[in-house]
C-alpha cells in the first residue's frame, strides 16, 4: 500500500508535552466501526469492558538509552548521540547514532564524562564501533559487559523522550516517573509502551472489581518505533525487531479467557504486535519468547486481540498502519479528524482510544 494513505495533517498544538495529571483523568476516544463515536475519559474504562474481559499489559521498562559522547580522530573532536535499540550481546548494542556519518567501523566513542581525570574515568563510558548498518545504525561493542554495562548506562544515559518532544523542551525530573508505566518491572526499553501510561492503582483496583483480568507480558520497546517511513510503498518497509516474552501463566490466562468467551483487550500496540507474533491460527497461545519484527497493515487478519487501547499515533507511521489495519482506515482517518478538530492530545504523553475491530473475529 502506498504510505500516502496514512498521512493527515496535525498541528503543532495537538502534540502532549506533559502526561494528564492524574494519569486516568486523559480523554479516551471510544472508536466502534458503523458507529458513532464516544469522547470518555480513561476512568471509564471499567465501563467500556465486562466481567470475564481480560486487559493484556506491557511490563518492560525504560532504561535511560540515550548517550552523549565525543568520538576523537586526531585533533577532531565529533560530538556523537546514541540511543540503544536493541541488546545483542553482554557487552553488545544496535544503538541509532548521530551524526553516523562520523563514525567508522573500530573507532572509540566517550559517552558521559569526556575529561582524563580519574572522576571522569569513572562517569565515563567507552564503546567501539563494531559495525555500520543503514540509517544511522551501528553495532557498538562496550568496554563493560553484564551488569556492570546495565549500571554505566543507567550512570551516564539520559530516559530518551520521543524526538516530538525532546525538540520541544529538554529531560527533567518529572519525566523519570512519568515515563514509566504503572506495571514497569523488566527493564530494557528504550521507548515506553505509552497507553500503559494512563493506569493508575485506583484504575485497576476498578478494573479488579469490575471482574477484568489482568496479564502481564513484556516486549522491550526499541527506538525503531520512532523511525519514520521512508519507503514510499509500505512493502518496502523494514520493521527492527524487538524481544519479546509471553509466559506460561500468561499464557494460560489467555487462553481460560478465550476459552469462557471473554475478549482480550490490549494495551498498547507493543502488547498487540507480541499476542500476534506469539498466537497460533486458531487464536491459543503457548510460552514465547524470541524477537519480532511484525508489521501490521491493512489486509491483515488478526488471531489474537479484541480490542485495543492505545495512543494517537505520528502520520505515516508504523503505529497509525497498525490502528488503520485494526479498525480500518477509513474509520480512523475520521476518528483522528474528530480528535483533532475536538483538541485531544496525541503521541506519546497524549490522549488514549479504545479501539474495536472492524469485523468481527472468527473464534474457534
């Protein structure tokens, strides 16, 4: 499909800077194709779901990704910005750098401290480039490995906010919390899984009540998700993969919940592309765990999910392809012009829809 069908024009003032306070109180677009459409708010959720329902959630969290340094070449100096991706190795990242045009294949960045002294030895952090890919990525192999890597990057690493917003105003404190979700308990994403934002303990203690199920998997976010589309035919589009992990709890749970009639409603898309990759064709699941690199665009026929929550999306992104494959993008071509026109707040400390599918789901 041409990438042209998913733009549409947002003005600068749509995009959140802050997250709602409290996080519940955001508006939520409730989006049923052939019907009218529902301004709620996300405290309605309990509302919107029944007994038996079953919410899946995303339980990664973000590690501080993105890194300063300076890479020396004889009396040049080159300022360098990574953000980690993707973990191959102990001592092994796939990172997006800039500008990658300064680097080569063996030479030695400085991130944090870039100083001789002693003390700035220990607020350092050195790694080597160890390969060059397309757009800006590199392989960067780290003088640490293990634990020691995960506590110097949590040392000298920045939380990487969305480019949306780090172009509109730098990190602070606040965004140390407001970044990670309420579930966040397994680190290593780069990007938080932001309809998991909105939740907040008296939320779930309703969703409880109401009789909703909640499951936990985990899918570390990487920076991909930011990328835009280049291509202009989205067949020639490369998705970066991310790990992901399904549990037998987990997947036991879902599959009780299909199996009693109740609908699997995720939140988020990052817990969306993981049911999906993980789901046999006929819609059970197993333990999982591995990489995916799924890519959902309208024609695609889902196993898995009933319904999904999550954030207003960039145009011409991989997310919005995602939520137009879902509900069809007709519908959403007019839910995102209905939430723009009515000055609800988009990306990724923005506004929540509960989205139901466009057709109903062949179950076994």
């Amino acid at each position: 499909m041409k990438v042209d069908l998913f733009d549409f024009e947002l003005p600068e003032a749509s995009i959140a800077l802050r997250p709602a306070q409290p996080r519940d109180a955001a508006r939520m677009l409730v989006v049923r194709p052939g019907s009218t459409l529902e301004d709620r708010v996300v405290r309605d959720l309990p509302d919107l779901l029944q007994p038996g329902d079953r919410l899946v959630v995303n339980d990664t969290r973000v590690i501080p990704a993105r890194l300063d340094g300076v890479r020396v070449r004889g009396e040049a100096v080159a300022h360098i910005q990574a953000t980690l991706h993707l973990r191959e190795g102990p001592d092994l990242w796939r990172a997006f750098v800039r500008p990658a045009k300064r680097l080569a294949v063996g030479e030695r960045v400085r991130f944090g401290e870039s100083g001789e002294s002693m003390a700035c030895m220990l607020a350092s952090l050195d790694a080597e480039v160890a390969e060059k890919g397309e757009g800006g990525e590199v392989l960067l192999r780290f003088a640490f490995t293990g634990p020691a890597l995960d506590e110097a990057i949590a040392r000298v690493g920045h939380i990487p906010l969305p480019p949306y917003i780090a172009a509109k105003r730098g990190e602070d404190e606040r965004d140390l919390s407001d970044y990670q979700t309420l579930f966040a308990e397994h680190e290593g994403a780069v990007a938080a899984p932001t309809a998991g934002l909105h939740f907040t303990p008296e939320l779930t203690d309703r969703l409880v009540a109401r009789g909703v199920g909640l499951t936990r998997l985990t899918l570390h976010v990487g920076a991909g998700t930011f990328l835009p589309v280049k291509a202009d035919d989205t067949a020639d589009h490369k998705m970066h993969a991310e790990w992901g992990m399904i549990s037998h709890e987990a997947a036991d749970a879902l599959n009780a919940t299909r199996a009693a009639g109740g609908r699997i409603i995720s939140v988020g898309t990052t817990s969306l592309r993981l049911l999906e990759s993980a789901a046999t064709d006929d819609g059970r699941f197993a333990p999982w765990q591995g990489q995916t690199s799924i890519f959902i665009t309208p024609g695609y026929r889902f196993r898995a999910v009933d319904a999904l929550m999550t954030n207003f999306h960039l145009p011409r992104s991989t997310l919005f392809m995602l939520v137009s494959a879902f509900s069809g993008l007709e519908t959403m071509r007019d839910a995102y012009a209905h939430a723009i026109a009515t000055g609800y707040r988009f990306y990724s400390y923005g506004d929540a829809s509960l989205l139901f599918p466009a057709a109903p789901e062949s179950r076994p």
